[in-house]
C-alpha cells in the first residue's frame, strides 16, 4: 500500500495509523475465534480520499480463520510455541517434568484465542487439564494483586460447580452449584450435603448411581468471561455481544464416578435413599461421600471426583 508503519516515525499520522492497526488485529484475532472471518479495516487515515474506490486499502479485507491458521503456520507460531512448551517442561527444577506430573494448563492472555492454540495444547495435555480464567483480565489482575501486595496464602475457586441431578417427572437435568465460586479450600468433607432419591430414569429398580459435576461459566453485570465447553470449543459470556445466563460444562460426564446400590433401588420407592457430600481438598480435587440409608453402608469416602479450577 505504499504506507510506512514506522513506530519511530517523526509524523503522528504514522504513528497513529501503527496504533490503529495494531488494536485492529487484536480485534479480529478475537473476532475470528468466534465467526468464520471478520473484515480487518486497513485503509489509513487520509488514504481514503487520495485513491478511488476499489483500489488497495480503500476497503476492508476480508481475514478468514483458516488465513490466520495459515499465516501463523507459515510464520512459525505454532512450531515456536511446542518448542516453548517442550523446553519448559525439559528445565524442571528438578529435571524434566512427565506430562503426568503437570495437573492444569490455565490459559490466560489474549494470544490464548489465537485459532489452534487450544487444540495444541488438547493434544500435548489432554483435554481434562486445560482450563481458561479471564484471558485479557487476568494477568492485570495479578499484576494489580502482586502490586498492592494483597495476596494471602488462602486460595479459593475460580468457577461455579454444580452436581448434576434429574427432575423425577420430566427427567429434565437440574444443576445444583455445590462449591460456589470464591470458596476457599479446603473445606470439610461435608461441606455441601443433601439427601436424594434415585431417578431409576427407566423406570426399573436402579442398581448404579453416578456423580456427574459441571462447571458453570456465567457474568455478572456489563463483564465479559471467555469459557470453553467440554468439546474446547470458547463462548464468550456477558458484555455488548456475549450470550447472557450461563453456560454449562461436563467435567466428567463421559467418565461419571459410579457407585453401585445393593439391593437396587424401587422406581415405586420415593423416600431418600442416598445421603451424598461433597467437598475439596488442598489439592482442589472435589471429594464425594456417599451413605446408604437403607443399609447404612458408606459406599464412597471422599473418593476423588473432578478437580477444580
């Protein structure tokens, strides 16, 4: 196009075009994780009126995902970036980290909605390990929390849980938060506690039970929250163009923690037949105690269901 985009330059009609282009790619990088394409407006101040219609930088182009999966490629992003994470997980304090050994990946920082970027990482860690909190806010929050010096050594839940139940007459599921967000952890092992009645959905005795839990992603006000769903695809939550109410993510539904009813349990039978509790550790993993009232048998003792974020 013929236009310098010197940040040096000595005329503020450079320096404000470099300013204007660069929050313009910061919002089609965004833009692109949601839409197939989004127009990047390229035509600097003035040129408009010097050329006409049609010609270069006189209209919007048009930035496809697949263009900026393929620009990234060609410049080396994503091989930089398995490099990166290859070299981290080689200079371990203690010498090269195993995989298994890494629990989460929290993806902070708006380079985290550069398409392909999930899905590397999916693939490296699994699925199950990779969690986003806030990606252009959280990293000024913790800049902010280091600079008042206001951390405390408590730690406490990033998201909203909830155990995932069924309602006995339309089978509808029916999400009950047990660890609301900002608990602090640990908690005692009962800190939410219910009594429940099996759904026996088939309407036959029911011989298993399972424990399914959800993360829930929701705003509040005029905020904005970025969440992926359990298929890593982003939803952007709150804000000027986000869904409103919440959105509901399966940790564990294709793998529930099952317990086992002996005798099975009466779809004819309504009375409370399981008293279940949960709480977390200090490793953050959620924990399910499970009581048989009709036989007074502990079916689970704080076994391990999901880990929390």
């Amino acid at each position: 196009m013929g236009c310098a985009v010197d940040a040096l330059s000595e005329q503020e009609e450079v320096r404000l075009w470099r300013r204007m282009m660069l929050a313009e790619a910061c919002r089609v990088k965004e833009a692109v994780f949601f839409l197939p394409s989004a127009e990047f407006l390229l035509t600097p101040p003035g040129l408009a009126r010097r050329v006409r219609a049609g010609a270069p930088g006189s209209q919007a182009a048009l930035l496809s995902r697949d263009d900026l999966v393929e620009v990234l490629r060609e410049g080396g992003f994503y091989a930089s970036l398995s490099a990166s994470v290859e070299q981290v997980l080689s200079e371990g304090p203690g010498g090269p980290i195993p995989t298994d050994d890494v629990h989460d990946i929290l993806m902070v920082g708006g380079s985290t909605l550069l398409p392909g970027v999930f899905p590397l990482l999916e693939q490296r860690f699994g699925r199950h390990r990779v969690r986003a909190w806030q990606p252009f806010e959280a990293v000024a929050f913790g800049a902010a929390s280091f600079a008042a010096d206001r951390y405390v050594p408590h730690d406490y839940i990033v998201h909203d849980y909830a155990f995932v139940t069924h309602d006995a007459r339309t089978r509808d599921p029916v999400y009950t938060v047990v660890v609301p967000r900002g608990t602090r952890f640990p908690t005692s092992h009962d800190f939410w506690k219910a009594r429940l009645v099996p759904t026996c959905s088939l309407g036959e005795p029911e011989a298993l039970f399972k424990l399914v839990v959800c993360e829930i992603g929701r705003t509040e006000g005029s905020g904005r929250r970025f969440v992926w769903d359990a298929a890593g695809d982003l939803y952007k939550i709150g804000g000027k163009t986000g869904t409103d109410g919440r959105l509901v993510v399966p940790l564990n539904e294709s793998n529930p923690t099952l317990g086992r009813l002996d005798p099975p349990h009466s779809p004819r039978d309504r009375r409370p037949r399981l008293e279940v509790s949960f709480g977390v550790d200090r490793d953050r993993w959620l924990t399910a105690t499970v009581l048989d009232l009709q036989t007074g048998r502990t079916l689970m003792d704080r076994q391990a269901v999901v880990r929390l974020l």
